[in-house]
C-alpha cells in the first residue's frame, strides 16, 4: 500500500509539473508574439516615418534648389536658357519619382490632403517656371516683375505644404 501511495504522490507531481511547463510555454509563445509586434512597429515606424521624413527633406532641396537657379538666371544672368531649362527638367524628374515614392508610405488623412496640395502647388510653380523662362526670353524685367509677384507667392505655398507634411 505504500508503494500505492509513493505512486499517487510522483504522479501529483508529474501533473504540477506538466501544468507548470505548460504555462512556460504559453508565456513563452506571448512574449514572442509580443517581440515580434514590437518588432513590426519598429520597423513601421522606420518605413512609414523616417524613410518618408528624409524624403520630404530631398524633397524641400529640390525646390529650393530650382528656386535659387531660376533666381540665378533671372537676377544675374550666369545661367544660360538652356543650362536652366535643363536643371529645372532634371529637378522636374526627380521630385516626381521622390513624391511617388512619398506616396507609397502610410499616410494619415490629413498627411494625404497636405500631399494633394503641395503637387497641385508644385504643378503651378513648374508652370510658372517655364512661363519666366520664356518671358525671359522676351523681356528679362517683365520676368523679374512676374517672378517677384507671383512666383514668391508660389514658393510660399509650397513652404507652407512641406512645413504642414513635416510636421
């Protein structure tokens, strides 16, 4: 009968002790579900943030970088129509495929009308650039006239645009 009783009391324990691997078991599978949603917002913060944060910053040079050229051209005459044509082109090229690029992030509501308004705004300045383009080839003072009342408006806008996406 003692042996009976040995018996009953290794079985307790086996029980206790499969309960208790058990429990190591699930805790261990939540804590690794639980890693990896932590990894996956790391990474979505990554994506979806910082990625889209530098490009906005590209995105920003660019703009300032045509706005600086077309001022060159019309203000100190260094730049040829064709050198500006072809730098505004290349810039041209560039801020669409890194605005398609912004495009694919997650992007909240407001981010999205932000992104409507600066390539609506970022259409009517490359308009505007070719029309002083042009008119600077007719007329280099009705071309700084046009630039200074209407194309600074335009940068403006675009500032405003890029401060709202980056914030």
């Amino acid at each position: 009968m003692k042996w009976a009783f040995a018996i009953q009391r290794k079985i307790r324990l086996a029980i206790v002790l499969a309960i208790m691997m058990l429990f190591i078991i699930l805790f261990s599978l939540m804590e690794s579900y639980n890693v990896s949603a932590i990894s996956k917002s790391f990474n979505s913060i990554y994506e979806d943030r910082l990625i889209p944060a530098v490009d906005l910053y590209a995105i920003s040079d660019h703009i300032h970088t045509k706005r600086n050229k077309l001022v060159t051209f019309l203000f100190t005459g260094k730049i040829s129509r064709e050198e500006i044509s072809h730098a505004l082109n290349t810039s041209n090229q560039q801020l669409d495929s890194l605005i398609s690029k912004y495009e694919n992030t997650y992007l909240v509501k407001a981010e999205t009308n932000h992104l409507q308004n600066l390539k609506k705004n970022l259409k009517t300045f490359e308009r505007d650039e070719l029309l002083l383009i042009n008119a600077a080839a007719e007329d280099k003072e009705l071309a700084k006239t046009l630039y200074l009342n209407t194309t600074v408006q335009l940068y403006d806008e675009l500032d405003k645009d890029l401060i709202e996406l980056t914030r």
